[in-house]
C-alpha cells in the first residue's frame, strides 16, 4: 500500500548511513554547523515563516539531511504563527492571527534528564526572560525554536515570540536579543559546540556579541574575543535596498544592551562603533553592519545580489575595490 511504501522509504533513509558528509567530511561530526533564522519554510501546517527567507532556510535543512551535513537549527516557535491576510469592507488589509494548537503540531518540548523542560535565560536592564524550547525533526537535522511563552515570564514577555516580524521597534530588538543571545545560550545547554555559527539574515547578529562575550569572562579582551570567533561567523546577506535591513536607534540599543557593554569591558560609544550607520535620519546600529563586521564569512543570494551587496556595503571597506 501507499502508506507501507511511504514508511518503508523512511526507514531505509534513516539507515542510509554512507551520506555525502559521512564520506567527504568526516571531521565534521561532533561539530555541527548551527544556522540561525528568524523563519524557517518547512510545511504550510507549520506556520513560522512569512516568504523567501524561510523558504530558503527550509530548504538549506532538508538538503543538508539527505546530504547528512551536521547542521541545527535555531529559531522561534510563533505561538500565533505568521497571520493571514484579510481585505475588510473598508477595502483595507486586515492581519488575523491564527493561534497555534501545538498538540497538533510536529513538535516536542525539549526536556532535561529528570524530565524538566530545559530553559535558558536572557538578560535585559531591569529582568530576566526565560526561554523554552521546542525541537522539530527535519529528516535527520534538529531544529529548535526558542519560546517565551513560559513562567516566571511577564504577560509582556510571553508575547515576544509569539509573532514573526513585531512592526514595534521595542518588541523587535527584544525578539532579535532572545534569537542572537538565546540561540547561543540553548545549543551550549544542549551540549553543542557548533564549528560554524551562520546567521540567515542581519536578525541574529546579535550572536557575534554573545559568543564575544563568553570568551571575554574567560579572560579575553573584546579585541581578542572578536578575532578568535569572527573565523566561524558566517553572514548571508538577502536584502538588496538599504531600508530592508534593521536599524535600531541608539537610545534603543542602550535602553536593552546597557547590561551587555560591561561584560564586553566596553563603554558605551565603543559598543555603538561596532554597528554605527550613518543614515538620512541620523546614526543608528546597524544589524546589517553589526554581522558584516563580525564575519569572516560574508554572502549574498545569488552571483547578481552579491554584485548589489558589495555597492550596498563598499562604504564598511573604503581602502578595497568594490569588486573585492
């Protein structure tokens, strides 16, 4: 029958064990590559992503399972999912909101040896917000998505995960904080030590701060700190204009990273000069600017976006041609 073929071409792709990666990178096993997303396209039942850049990120899991590349994912459980779109009597857009029954749903709470759901924490100013995580089985790679629907949590800040893409700059730093700081914090919780840290999109820069920040309580200047972990930072760029790419005002950024520059050993400007973006409206913190600076490893989308990436971003390398 159909349903004896379908479960018979799963178990013999789980016993395949001769996968590309095996054979060619063998080196590679015990050291993941950890792709973080602010969205992830797997299927329409699982409604975390909004286009092209969960789509793609989608996809990079379920090649890298038939290829048995060593990769995890991090990301968020949108407890509201992405909402859909309704055009009201009034002719304009409305968004509804679709809660999500996670009982129904390809996913299972993450848990600790004694059974406890394992949690981590997150520092802003005045409080700490704690993060559960949940795992999805894409093929034969792990994907976590971080949720801050939990106790001892505020209401407040048990809604930051449960919408993709808040339009509130306030919920949007927070959301992008948990993704960068707690994405790191989960895999080091879940026994991880990931080879490669690749962060889809300028969402999840905040990463390169964090794992600058371990290095520093363990005695490393931030100078230090930068050089030892930019090697494995891996950047891919997607948004060809200028306004597509997050900007934070600085006074947003010292209202939710005051805490963050002292552990850095860092004052206040110096944490602003490692994303400053001169725009029109003035200077703001580039997340864009933030990950390209980071990164050893920089790429665009396709050969023609990385011709309108290296216009977009020549001003961060002045002394380089912009075809370098």
């Amino acid at each position: 029958t159909i349903y004896d073929r379908v479960f018979s071409d799963y178990d013999a792709y789980f016993a395949q064990t001769e996968t590309w990666a095996a054979r060619t990178h063998p080196e590679l096993t015990n050291r993941p590559i950890a792709y973080f997303s602010m969205e992830f396209g797997l299927h329409e039942t699982l409604p975390i992503y909004s286009g092209g850049l969960g789509v793609l990120a989608g996809d990079h899991l379920k090649e890298s399972s038939d290829l048995g590349l060593p990769l995890v994912g991090i990301g968020f459980m949108y407890a509201e999912g992405y909402f859909s779109q309704r055009i009201g009597e009034d002719g304009w857009q409305d968004a509804i909101n679709n809660p999500m029954n996670f009982g129904n749903l390809p996913v299972l709470p993450v848990l600790s040896e004694d059974g406890k759901r394992v949690t981590v924490e997150v520092e802003f100013p005045n409080r700490v917000v704690s993060l559960q995580i949940w795992e999805v089985r894409v093929g034969r790679v792990p994907l976590y998505l971080l949720d801050s629907n939990v106790d001892p949590n505020s209401a407040t800040d048990k809604q930051l995960t449960a919408r993709l893409y808040w339009s509130d700059l306030d919920y949007r730093i927070m959301q992008e904080m948990l993704l960068g700081v707690g994405g790191v914090r989960a895999l080091r919780a879940l026994g991880y030590n990931p080879s490669v840290w690749h962060m889809n999109e300028g969402h999840a820069a905040f990463l390169t701060l964090e794992r600058a920040r371990e290095l520093v309580a363990s005695g490393n200047t931030f100078e230090q700190a930068l050089q030892k972990t930019s090697a494995s930072n891996i950047f891919t760029t997607h948004t060809p204009v200028p306004a597509g790419n997050d900007e934070f005002p600085l006074w947003l950024v010292e209202k939710y990273l005051s805490s963050l520059w002292p552990q850095l050993k860092l004052t206040r400007e110096q944490l602003f000069d490692i994303a400053r973006h001169q725009m029109p409206s003035g200077e703001t913190f580039s997340m864009g600017v933030l990950a390209l600076r980071n990164s050893q490893g920089r790429n665009g989308v396709s050969e023609l976006h990385g011709r309108v990436a290296r216009r977009m971003w020549r001003f961060l390398w002045p002394e380089c041609a912009e075809e370098d």
